[in-house]
C-alpha cells in the first residue's frame, strides 16, 4: 500500500530529522514537506514511532496517510514543470503571470 506523509514543523533541525527519516524508509520527495511511497503495514507503524521520537514535545504536525491502489487510481494532478515556468516568466525569472 503506498503512504502519505505531510508535515508542518517551525523548528529547521526538527523538519531536516523528519526529511531524513523519511527518506530512510524509501519515500520519495514530493513536495516541500511531503513524501510518498509504498510502505506496508509493519513499516508504516515503525515510521510512525520513529517519527514521534523524532518531534517529541517539539511544535509541530505529521500526517502519515495510507492510500490503497484503488484510490490512487482516482488520484489528479496539476504540475508545471521548472523550466516550462521559467520560461514562461522570462529568463530573468521576473514575477509575471505564467502564460502558455
């Protein structure tokens, strides 16, 4: 089953531990504080202790959310790839709306 996990934690030491973490457990980046990958049961638990160590008492919030096959099929997507955007602002990265 593939997994979900989000997080919003202030404190930079605090986030790089869970970032390290979850890359340990095999998921790939997906966002700026989100992973995805496949992950069963047993090892989904196992994050879910290690990452409460990892935040302890420390501010902050992690989500970790099974998504079955099926789900995933009814998943949709909205993507601009990096260059495209660039290229769309201009080369100098100027702040205009992007326009294809």
């Amino acid at each position: 089953m593939k997994t979900l996990v989000v997080y919003d934690i202030p404190d930079d030491r605090i986030r790089t531990k869970v970032f390290e973490t979850c890359k340990d457990y095999g998921l790939t980046h997906i966002q700026y504080s989100a992973f995805f990958g496949p992950l069963n049961q047993n090892r989904r638990q196992e994050l879910y202790q290690r990452l409460r160590r990892v935040l302890g008492k420390n501010e902050g919030k992690i989500i970790i959310c099974p998504i079955c096959d099926k789900d995933l099929t009814l998943m949709l997507e909205i993507a601009v790839p990096e260059e495209v955007a660039c290229r769309a602002r201009g080369a100098q990265g100027g702040g205009g709306p992007l326009i294809y």
